[in-house]
C-alpha cells in the first residue's frame, strides 16, 4: 500500500513539472 501511493505520488509530481514546464516555455515564447 505504502508502495502504491509513493509510486502514486511520484506520478503526480511528473505531471505537475511537466506542466509547468510546458507552462514556463509558452511564456517565455510569448515573451
């Protein structure tokens, strides 16, 4: 169980950097 959420939560993480990632380089296209 303990397993699942690490796994859970280092999957989240991915997304959200990411997401910010893809998110800083729209600015910085914008800009």
């Amino acid at each position: 169980m303990i397993v699942l959420g690490v796994t859970l939560a280092g999957f989240l993480y991915a997304r959200l950097k990411k997401f910010t990632r893809s998110q800083f380089e729209d600015l910085s296209l914008d800009g």
